[in-house]
C-alpha cells in the first residue's frame, strides 16, 4: 500500500533546515582543512626554497598526504621528514604551530567562524 502525501509539518522543515545547516557546516569545514594544508604547504615550500611552480606543486603533495589518515599527523610527517631530508631546522613543534597559523588565516580568508 501507498502511504498517503502528507502536508510538511513544522518538525519537518526544521528537521530539513538542520540538516541543510550541517551539510553546509560539513563542506565548510573541508574547504578550510584543504585551505590550511594548502597555505602550510605554501610556508613549506618557501622554507624549502621553492618558488613559482615547484611550490605549487609541493603543496599539492602537501594537499594529498593528508588523504592518507584521520587527523594531521601525516601531514607533519611529511613536511618534516621533508625538512629533515632537506636540513631546514624547523622540528615538529614549529610545524604544527604553523599549521594552527594556517588554519587560523584558512578560517579568516573563508568566513568561517573561529
């Protein structure tokens, strides 16, 4: 049997309006943890002495170490065995304090609340 159409009620709409919040809470959220790895990228990069599109292009790595696990560790992982290899004198303390900058400023340049 066919359940009947039955009128929206104001539970309803405000059931759907939760939900549209979170949806757009949840894309936002994203788009400022890509931001944030992307500009921790950036000050890798830099640190590296890389410019133009070599720094573009560590960040993009930067960008998809992240996919790799849950959290951030792998992201500071790679930027300092980066470092490491590399014998720029920044250790985990200054990158993930970096990454909190860059989360701060992907929030700022986004809109998103602090």
């Amino acid at each position: 049997m066919r359940q009947e159409e039955r009128p929206m009620t104001t539970f309803d709409e405000r059931e759907k309006g939760f939900e549209r919040k979170f949806q757009q809470e949840q894309e936002l959220a994203f788009k400022v943890k890509a931001r944030r790895n992307k500009l921790l990228g950036l000050w890798a990069a830099e640190c590296l002495g890389l410019t133009g599109d070599a720094a573009q292009r560590y960040a993009r790595e930067v960008l998809q170490s992240d996919l790799q696990r849950p959290g951030s560790d792998d992201i500071v992982e790679k930027v300092c065995g980066d470092f490491a290899r590399e014998g720029v004198a920044h250790g985990e303390a200054r990158v993930r304090a970096e990454l909190e900058r860059c989360a701060q400023e992907a929030k700022k340049q986004l809109g998103a609340p602090k």
